[in-house]
C-alpha cells in the first residue's frame, strides 16, 4: 500500500507531540478530531494510546491507566499503548521502579493490551504508519459512537477516580462510606483517612486541591476589584 493511501484519526490534544506533522510530511492523510477513547485510530478496529514514560507513571498514581485500558478494550477489538521516551527516567520519576513494571504487567497479562516502547516522536510516528499500512485500505467510517456510561454507580466512580492516587477500589469504599460524591467530595481530611488505603497523605492532598481556590477565578476577582 501506498503512503499517501494510509488515513488515520489523530485526537486533538496530539498536536503538541509533534507527531501529526510527521505523519502528514511522510504522506499520510490525518484527521485531527476530539476522540473520546485514545489518541490514534489507524483502522476501524486499532486503536492506540501514546504515553510518555512521565505520563505512564502518572496515569497510575492517579487512577486514569485501568480506565483507559477498560474504555480501550471496550470500544476496540484491537487497542495497543505506545510508551515513548528513555526509559532510564523511571528512576528519576519514581522511587519504586516496580510500579511502572507492575503497571505495564497488568496492561499486558489482565488487559490483554500490547505496550509496545518508543524512543522518540519519530520513532512513533514509524511504528504508527507500520500498524495503519497492516490494515489495507478501509472504506468504512473510523469513528465509533461511543456514549457516555449510562450507568449511575459508573458515572459516581468516575467522578471520584478523578481525584488524584484514587482508583476503583477507593472510589467504591468512597461511596460506600459517604454514600454519594457529593458528601464524598465534602468529607475532612480525617475522615477521608480513616478509609482502607487511603492513608492520611492522600487525604489531604485530596482535600488540599478541592479546596484550593482557583487562580482564574483569583485574576478575575483582582480585575473586578480594579474596575471598580
């Protein structure tokens, strides 16, 4: 097949990595939308989530990895993640290597999800084109209508899987402690503690950011103020 052949559907948020560009020098036709699920779709059924070495590690603290994985083995029948840049960072982003191993061993062997290691944004864009070129030319639309759960208690947990170091687990005792995340979200930072594995650390970053006033509504406060 040839270059200028190949089509992909590059979420928005892509643009700043530079690789869209790559894509569209060597050839490649890319349509740059807002996915809902994933970065790149290179074919009806493959998808694929970059992240950077930082992000990976990130996306674990913060509870954002295994949802992804569930939304991209929900919506895809063939989803891979790309980890891009050195891995020799890990030991400078995090103390314990092991939670970026035990993360990617999960995405492998629970997810069934490849995790396939790139150097640079120019390697990425290589290996892209490679997994699209596999596809053969695809007539059929891209995108997928993909809805927002329907599910109440999903939607709840999604909510307080947001907060930072909050996965699944936490958010159900969250809500089986509270009882919505509404009280949830206005629990103090001793009672948040007081919840299996949340630890007091947590718990007060946790109210530390829902309660940090924020600084767009700080500049706009100092404007009105100087109107006046």
């Amino acid at each position: 097949m040839k270059i200028e052949d190949l089509r992909m559907v590059v979420d928005e948020r892509e643009r700043k990595s530079g690789i869209p560009d790559l894509l569209k020098q060597i050839g490649v036709k890319v349509e740059m939308m807002n996915l809902p699920v994933g970065d790149y779709i290179v074919a009806s059924e493959t998808v694929v989530e970059r992240k950077s070495v930082s992000d990976f590690i990130s996306s674990v603290f913060d509870g954002r990895l295994f949802d992804q994985c569930n939304r991209l083995k929900e919506h895809f029948e063939h989803p891979a993640i790309i980890i891009e840049g050195n891995v020799d960072e890990i030991d400078k982003i995090t103390e314990n290597p092991l939670v970026f191993y035990g993360a990617m061993s999960s995405v492998v062997l629970d997810f069934k999800i490849p995790v396939i290691p790139t150097p640079n944004a120019s390697h990425t864009a290589k290996l892209l084109i490679s997994m699209c070129a596999r596809q053969g030319t695809v007539k059929g639309p891209f995108l997928k209508k993909i809805r927002k759960s329907g599910d109440l208690q999903q939607q709840q947990l999604s909510i307080l899987s947001s907060l930072p170091g909050v996965g699944e687990k936490l958010a159900s005792r969250m809500l089986e402690k509270f009882g919505s995340p509404s009280s949830s979200l206005n629990a103090s930072s001793l009672e948040l503690s007081k919840i299996n594995g949340m630890g007091e650390s947590r718990a007060q970053k946790i109210r530390k950011i829902l309660d940090a006033e924020s600084k767009n509504t700080k500049k706009t406060d100092q404007k009105t103020l100087h109107d006046m």
